[in-house]
C-alpha cells in the first residue's frame, strides 16, 4: 500500500486527518489539497498535512492515483462532475459522506465510465471541531468505516480504499448502500434528529431566552451535545436520507407513545421493564467497545 | 453555619458527597449514616465520610440537628414517616429528590407537626456511578441545589439548608415545587425519556441483539449516556412527575412532527432554521455555563 499522489479534496477534520494518518504511516508521498478557504489551506501546509494546495478539484486530482472527496454531501456532486473528465485510468476515487444511496445513484451519472473508480466510503468519525487545524493523525484509530461498493465497482479500487483506511487504524466494514443508510439512520441520524429538536422545543419554553437550560446538568449536556453540529451539513443528510430516517422517527415514535401510556396508566413495571431494557442494550454495546479496544469516556 | 450532629439517611454519592464536602470545610461534628448494605456503610466510615451508622432511620435522626434523606423516591416517604417521632423540636430535615409536587404534598400528612422543619432539596448533580465508594467532596462545586419552601416552612430551617449548600460550593436558588417539576421534566427528565426509548426502539432493530450499535460512535455514545441510569429510580421519577412529562412530551413530538413534516416536502430552509435555532440556543447556554466557572467537557 503506497498512495504516490493523495488529493484531499475539502481539507477539514476529516481529510486533513486521513492525509495526516497516512503521512504519519509513511505511506503517502505527495498530498495536495484542495478547498476554498485559503487561510485553512496555508494552515495545512504549516502543519505538514499538505505539501501544497490549489483551489481547483481538477487541478488537485489531475495526477493522483487517489483522491478523497471530503467536502459536504450538498457539495459532492458538483466536485464528481469537475473531476470526471481529469480521473487517470488507474486512479481510485473515493468519498467520506455519511448518507450514501442517492449519492451513489448519481455518481453513476456524473462519473459516467470512470465510475467503477469510485468507492463509496463513510469513516465513522468526527469532532465538533473542524477545519484542518482540527486534524489528528489517529482520529480513525479504532474507528469503523463503511464501504459500500456496487457491482461495478472495480476490485482493485475497492482494495486500494480499504487498504488506505485499514492503515489509519480503521476497521473496515463492507455493507450495500441501502443498508449503510438504514444503519446511520439509526445510529446517527435518528438521534441528530432528536437531539436538534429537543433543543429547539426548550428553547422556547417558560421564560424565555433558554433561562431553563440554566438548571440543566451533564447528563442534559451529554445528550445535547450533537445539537450543536453544523446545521448545514445535517441539513444535507436529512435531505438525502429522508426516507430512512423518517420510517425510524416513526418507530421511535411507537416507542414512546408506549412510554407515555405507562406513565398515564402509571404503570410502574412496564417503565421499569423499558428503562432495564434499555439500559441493558446500551451497557452490553458499550462491553463490546471496550474489548474492541476503545478507551474513550463511557 | 455548623452542624453538631448530622444525619446521612441513604448514604450514596449525594449523601455520601454532601458529607464528605461538609466535613472538608470543618462545618460538622458527627455525622452517622444509615442505610441498608452494610458492606456501603462500613466503607463509608472507612472513607472518612461517616463516623458511624445505623440501619434504623429513627436511631439516626434522633438528636441529629441535620437530617438528610437521600434514598431514592420510593422510598422517602416511609423514611419520613419513621423519623417524624423522633425529629427534634429545633432540628431541621432536607431531602434530594428529584421531584418535588407530590413529594412536598405526602411530606405535609407524614411529617404532620414538624412538617414546617422540612425544606425540600434537589441538588442538580450526580453521576452513573452510585454509592459512598463513589463520593467527592466537590461533587457540588458549581452545580445548583435548587430549594422549594412552602409557606409553612419555617425561615430559619430554610436559612440553614441553604447555608449547608451553600458552604458545598453549590448554587441554591428557590422556587415552589410545581415550578421545579416543570423546569425538570424539561432539562433532566424528558432527555432521560428519549434516550431511554431510543435505545430500546433500536435495541429490537434489524439482526437483533443490538449488533446495529457496532457502528455508532462517540455522538451516539453522549447522547445515550442517560439511557445507562438506573431503572429504579428513573421509574420513581417518571411515576412521580407524570403529567409534567406528558405535557413536555406532547410539545416534543409536536416539534419533531414538524421536523418530519419537513424532511418529507424536503424543505432544506426549515431544516436548516430549526438545527441552527437549536445550536445557537445551546451555544449560548455553554458560554453562560463557562462564565459561571464550570469548566467540565463540552
């Protein structure tokens, strides 16, 4: 595994920390990077994660044999159409978006014959904190990520992509790109969702002006904190992935309408059997984690 | 303010806290715990927290000039009915449950005469990890206690339990006890409702067995944490403070009605204005959180 000329197209926390993953590993030789905010980019330069950069994804994947298009879901397609008519013949084109279906859909389009090029990836990664500046070397550590490779996808892309997350530290997992969006509905959409209006719902309640927050402790700023993620980028995976995390807020919806008829029944048992239930699935999960090897805070 | 003698009734991480950060400032002489695991209590006088213990409520209340009931919820109301016969004409008794209306309105039959010696208390703190093992005297520093006296509760009874918080480095501020269950079935209870229902609508998800867990990642982690709390006395609570957190949830799903409602006409505007409205309204309750001091994790 050796990536001759790596293009980070969107040099944020999650491709300046793959570039700089794969820099640390020796793995890469030349990494250019390409974005629209320029003081970001001469900031990747200082901190070594680029050797240099351009402002053009035509210019920065002209070359490569790998380039990562890390940009947001609303920006990717129009990056995939710019790119399409440079892609070598060889080179391998790969994605970190975090819905995947329709993108995949379209990138059949726009890639036309170089889309066998293309490996659909998500890393399962990422910080409130963005920008380059953000970067760490082994922020995929322990992490997963998510290919979802079609049956045109060439074989030896696919190995070229999963060979550059594995050396980061990732666990690689292959899933189809229906399933991957029904997983992340569950895991990450869903709860975004829930967190966002929960926030909102508060925000307007009593005094006014959040003064109800004022008595919130940790457990509330724990369960809070995905609602201070970037409002555009989840505007995007709430677009995209509509369906799927609609059918889950149903279900969630289920859920707690049966929460709510044993709080007015007050029946006791059933909020206890819930509540262990629960509990139980998230202790067991968390179990799981910690014999895989993460050591982050429970 | 000093202590002379105080009683620890329930000896976990609140009482045991409370204790351990009175004993630090100097401000108690004797403090005797009761409770029910022995093997807790012992390592309660190992730590320094307790003198000794008892497990009869009325032994310890009995000549305590400081009587704090922190057992779970359930469990209150048969305290104070133990220790009612044995309160000390000048003695003054506190609780920390986190419901306060109901609460209030039994203490009122039970505590009968020495009912005007009672000042309900709710300290905003706590943790996943229970028991006096657990304990830190500045468990308290920075957090609120919130107070919520009756018209019959006697002023200096009052006067003294806010000192006593007070000198925990806690924040005391009142209110009547209706007030306090709405503004925590919204900040504290109703959090705790949906992350207790996430997780068991997705713990029956797809393989089953909650393999779908295997891919979420620290935001889902934070905003689960609650959802590993114990059932018991999450049960208490939800029982407890009913109708404020049926109404809450009424107005959530109202607002999570209007989220779907948008991801279905894929409205990208109204998406985006309620996540930024949420992240702003978080934001800023984050910065008033570290202008007052508290510098724990985001």
């Amino acid at each position: 595994m050796r990536i001759e000329r790596l293009a980070i197209i969107g040099v944020g926390l999650i491709g300046g920390s793959l570039a700089a993953a794969l820099r640390r590993q020796g793995l890469v030789g030349e990494v250019i990077g390409c974005g629209r905010d320029e003081a970001n980019l001469i900031k990747g330069v200082e901190l070594g994660v680029l050797d240099r950069y351009t402002f053009d994804p035509a210019v920065a994947a002209r070359h490569a044999d790998m380039v990562v298009v890390a940009v947001t879901l609303g920006a990717t397609d129009a990056i995939f159409e710019k790119i399409a008519p440079v892609l070598g013949a060889q080179a391998v084109l790969t994605d970190v978006g975090s819905t995947k279906g329709g993108l995949v859909t379209r990138a059949r389009t726009r890639l036309g014959p170089q889309f066998p090029r293309f490996v659909p990836g998500h890393p399962i990664a990422g910080g409130e904190r963005s920008g380059v500046a953000a970067a760490r070397a082994d922020l995929y550590q322990n992490h997963r990520v998510i290919l979802t490779p079609v049956p045109e996808t060439a074989p030896d892309a696919l190995a070229r992509v999963r060979e550059m997350w594995e050396a980061t530290g990732a666990q690689v997992a292959s899933m189809d790109p229906a399933h991957h969006d029904e997983v992340l509905a569950a895991t990450s959409h869903l709860p975004h969702m829930l967190a966002y209006a929960l926030v909102d719902c508060l925000a307007g309640l009593g005094e006014g002006g959040g003064a109800i927050f004022d008595y919130a402790a940790g457990g509330f700023r724990d369960f809070t904190r995905i609602a201070s993620s970037n409002p555009d980028m989840w505007r995007d995976i709430a677009l995209e992935n509509g369906p799927a995390i609609e059918a889950l807020c149903a279900r969630f919806e289920a859920t707690l309408g049966g929460l709510r008829a044993a709080i007015r029944t007050q029946d006791g048992a059933a909020l206890e059997r819930l509540f262990a239930h629960a509990k139980q699935a998230r202790d067991a999960w968390l179990e799981r984690r910690a014999r895989e090897g993460d050591a982050g805070p429970r």
